[in-house]
C-alpha cells in the first residue's frame, strides 16, 4: 500500500477530464394485474418537470459507498423504506448496464450504471430531495424520459422479460408463498402474453428446483366444490432447464 501511494506522488487529477458517475434504477412491479415501473418527476434542472427512472450520484468522497448500496439507497429514498427495512430485503437488484454516451447528460460527462429491480410489493413512493412527484406507472402508459432513461427502460424491460424465460426470477415479483396461477399471472403480465392455463401448471412443475410444494393449500378453487390451489415457495434453482420460452420462441437467449 505505501508503495503504491509513493508511485502516486506526482499524479494530479486535473491532468485528467472529470467524469461523474451515478445510478439509476429501473424498479419493476406488478399492481392491479399490471407491470408498473417507478418514475420520478424532477425539480431541478436538467429536465425539469420531466418524468426520469430514480437515480443520483455516487457519493465517492463523504460517505463513500459501492455502487449495489447507492442503487439500494436510491430506491429507499423514493420509497420511503429503509435500507434495513425486510421488505425492501425482498427486493432482487441485479446490474442491467453501464450507460457513457457523450452528451447524455448537459452537465458534464456522466457515466450512469443502471439497475434492475423486481419486488413483490412496494409502498407508494414518495417526492423528496430533487425530485417534487414519484409515481409507480404502468409501463404502457410511460411518457418519454429525461436523458437516456427511455433506452435504459426499454434495455430493462428486455431484460426482464428475458430472464422470465430461463431463470426463476419470476418468484421475486410473487408473495413468499404463491399459487401456480399466481406464477402464471406474472409471466403473462411481463411478457404481454395470455397462456394455456394447463400447459404452464406442467412446464413448471417438470423444471426441477423452480418452486417447491408447501404442502399447503390457499382459499377455496375456482368451481364451487373445486379442489382448493396448492400453495409453493421458490425452489433452489439457479437456472430453468427446461427453459419456459416466450410464446413464437424456439431456443432461450443465450448467456446468463
């Protein structure tokens, strides 16, 4: 470590462009049978007034932080949870990308790492610090976004769509506890897409480790007299072999 500071002696920052580098969150939930993403209006320049993901910079000097814990800190700051808070431990973050377009932002250069979010269930958001309304909104019915955020949402709900497909991360916008047609209703609501109701009850309980029965069962079937649905919890698996592949898709997309 000394070694490495004596080497530094004669480095000086301002030989070297200043970059800003920030986070954005693309938070993804279904409510009312819809997917929802949260949005927040700015209140300061640039883009004032328009709607943008939520996001903000890095805090690199005081009160260093990693780049998981600014996404975490971001998304508590506009939900009004705590970074403590067990339901915001619900939440799965991954990153989704790293955006460094010159000019994507007017104040300087700004490189943004964006990412993912899937929650069961989020409170209302709430405004504070720069942002004067937050709002979850239905994907179909988002405005265009201030910066690039248009293109990071539209790389996210890909994304999200994709891992649908191969991974079980479809149990993160479920209860800790849910029903085959409570699996069901996400995947149709993310992919856009209505599903034979038999078909999928197979598909996913022939992929091993996807969920796992609780031996529980919730409130009364559909028919009068009807069986009542089982209750299942997410499995262990990393990876969904077989895949369950978008309606028209033949083979999953490849990588992780």
């Amino acid at each position: 470590m000394d070694a490495g500071r004596e080497e530094l002696a004669g480095y000086d920052p301002r030989d070297y462009d200043p970059v800003a580098v920030t986070v954005d969150v693309v938070a993804l939930t279904i409510r009312g049978g819809a997917l929802h993403v949260l949005l927040v209006r700015r209140g300061h320049p640039p883009y004032t007034g328009m709607w943008a993901l939520p996001g903000g910079f890095v805090h690199a000097v005081r009160d260093a932080e990693d780049l998981p814990a600014a996404a975490v800190r971001e998304l508590a700051e506009e939900t009004g949870l705590s970074a403590g808070d067990g339901a915001l431990h619900r939440v799965h973050l991954e990153q989704l990308g790293t955006y460094g377009a010159p000019g994507r932002d007017p104040r300087m250069r700004v490189i943004s790492v964006a990412y993912l979010a899937f929650a069961p269930a989020l409170p209302d958001p709430r405004a504070g610090g720069d942002v004067s309304d937050a709002a979850w909104t239905p994907v179909r019915e988002v405005p265009e976004l201030a910066f690039d955020h248009s293109r990071i949402l539209a790389d996210a709900l890909e994304r999200a769509r994709g891992k649908l497909e191969y991974t079980p991360l479809a149990t993160a916008f479920c209860a800790a506890e849910f029903t085959i047609p409570d699996l069901r209703a996400v995947y149709e609501t993310v992919w856009g897409e209505e599903l034979h109701a038999g078909n999928f009850h197979r598909k996913v309980l022939s992929v091993p480790g996807f969920v796992v029965d609780t031996g529980r069962t919730a409130g009364p079937g559909g028919r009068r007299g009807g069986p009542r649905p089982r209750l299942y919890r997410a499995g262990g698996a990393a990876l969904l072999h077989p895949a369950l592949l978008r309606p028209g898709r033949e083979e999953p997309p490849p990588g992780p």
